[in-house]
C-alpha cells in the first residue's frame, strides 16, 4: 500500500468495507489496507470462511442507524472502525485535508512512524 500526500488511504478503506460480500472480498480488504489496520489486523488474519457468516450478518449494519449486537461489536467493530480512524477523523475534519496528508504530517513532525509495515502514531506524543 502507497500512502502519499495526495492518497485517500482512510477513505478508500470505508468505502472498500462497504462493498464487502464475500469472504474472498474480506481477505482482499484485509491485505490491501493492512498497512493502518493495527487494531484490526487480527480480526482480519483470524477469519475463516466458518465465521464469516456471523460476521457479515451484522455488518451492514454498521452504515445505516441500527443497533450491532455487542458481542458481535466487540470481536469484529476494529474492522468497522479501526483505531486509526477514530485518532485522525479530528485532525482531518479540522485540517480538511485528507488521510494520506494528514498521515505525513504526523511522519514528518515525529508524531508517527511506519515500523514493521504499519502506521503507527507515537501515542505519547499526539493528542488531539
């Protein structure tokens, strides 16, 4: 996965897990955004075509303004929204930039690091 200024990696990902049908598109959604799934990496890595159906069949309603089961939140809500989501969604609706923007910055002010093929925010260092 590419993360430049201009790239929508954050975006792209919502939009991709919106269009997730099958157990084959899971996977495709988990290898290609694997890069800002810290959280839900191993709830990607751990799915098997066994529990896939009780994964998707509260997905959808994630999108629309219905109540998810809790137990089902809690194995599977990292997918849904991912940690990283929840700490950049401020800085992006502040700047109005995007995620791939905001994600270099971060970089570039020490705030974040990619280490071992993920992005990582220095905790300790951002708050927002």
């Amino acid at each position: 996965m590419k993360i430049g200024r201009f790239d929508t990696p954050l975006e792209d990902y919502g939009k991709d897990i919106q269009q997730i049908k099958t157990f084959e598109d899971f996977q495709k959604v988990g290898e290609k955004y694997s890069m800002i799934l810290s959280d839900a990496k191993p709830v990607f890595d751990n799915m098997t075509e066994e529990n896939f159906p009780e994964f998707i069949s509260w997905f959808p309603n994630c999108f629309k303004d219905v109540e998810v089961d809790e137990e089902w939140a809690e194995k599977y809500g990292a997918v849904a929204l991912p940690y990283l989501f929840i700490r950049l969604a401020p800085l992006m609706i502040e700047s109005g930039m995007s995620s791939g923007f905001c994600m270099h910055r971060l970089i570039d002010e020490n705030l974040a690091e990619i280490k071992d093929g993920m992005f990582v925010i220095k905790e300790r260092s951002f708050v927002v």
